[in-house]
C-alpha cells in the first residue's frame, strides 16, 4: 500500500470540466450555474472510476472583507450527450473559498469536493456556482477538472512521462 501513496498519480486520472470561466460581482457570471462537460466514468481496459475529486482552481480580485464562494452538484446520465440527465447525491452547499484582504487583494487557489460515483450511472458532469459578495467590479476567473480514483485496473494514469525515478511509463 505505501508504493501506491509514493506513486499516486498512477493510480488516478483526470477529465476536463470547465475552463477560463469568469464572473463579475453583480453581472455576467455572477451567480449563475455553470453546466460542465459531460465525461465517461469508463475507460476501456481500465475500468469505471468509483470516486472522484473536484478541483476548482480560482484567480480573484476582492474588495476587504469581500468574498468568493462556490456551490454546486454533479449529474449523471446514460448517454455522453446527457441523456437522462438527473442530480446525483447531495449538492455542496455554498462555502467561502477567498476573502479580500486590507485595501483589496488578488487572491488565488483551489477548492476541492470528494465524491463517491459507486452509485453513479457512467456519464457525469459537474455543476458549478461562483458567487462574488460585492455588488460590482469584484472579478474571478477559473477553471475545474474531476481527478478519478477506484479503476478496476491499476495503474489508471494518462500521463505521458513519470518523472523523479529511473522507471517509464
């Protein structure tokens, strides 16, 4: 067990959800849900990914005491496309992810959300809410990614170069 946590990345696999997305505090963007892009749980001679991690990555600019939260919930479906698309488990309630400091600040991140797919039909996307406190001119931009883990076969990487010891992918 201890070689897999000196190697991790072997044993997960990341999918796009959302990139270069932005908002600005009272206008476009600004509390408003985000559909992401559907993926396949499944990859063939892999397996289906059991878990997964969200990660929101976040560039902010905030007014004192102004925040940035980020709520949301993922879907599953039958179909890539979203066929029968329908809420799956418990939407993350809204949590503060950035708070301007003194005078203002440029905050920066990344807010993550575990979830369990076991239960999940093969097709996921996540659902994603930005929300800025202040009512105008504060900004975010960012992006999201799903990390899978739990693939029948291991190792489940799609990287290209494994780096730091002397072995190949």
């Amino acid at each position: 067990m201890r070689a897999n946590m000196l190697d991790g990345g072997a044993y997960s696999r990341t999918v796009f959800q959302a990139i270069n997305k932005t908002a600005t505090a009272g206008g476009a963007g600004d509390a408003t849900e985000v559909d992401c892009a559907w993926v396949d749980r499944k990859l063939d001679g892999i397996g289906m990914a059991l878990s997964a991690k969200l990660v929101i990555t976040f560039t902010a600019t905030l007014e004192t005491g102004e925040t940035l939260t980020f709520a949301g919930n993922f879907q599953d479906a039958t179909a890539l496309a979203g066929t029968g698309a329908a809420d799956f488990a418990s939407a993350f309630a809204a949590a503060v992810v950035a708070t301007g400091d003194s005078g203002g600040s440029t905050e920066t991140g990344t807010y993550e959300v575990d979830i369990d797919l076991s239960g999940a039909r093969e097709f996921i996307r996540t659902q994603i809410t930005p929300n800025l406190s202040r009512g105008a001119t504060d900004t975010c931009e960012w992006s999201a990614a799903l990390v899978f883990y739990g693939d029948h076969n291991q190792p489940s990487t799609q990287a290209t170069y494994k780096l730091g010891t002397a072995d190949s992918i």
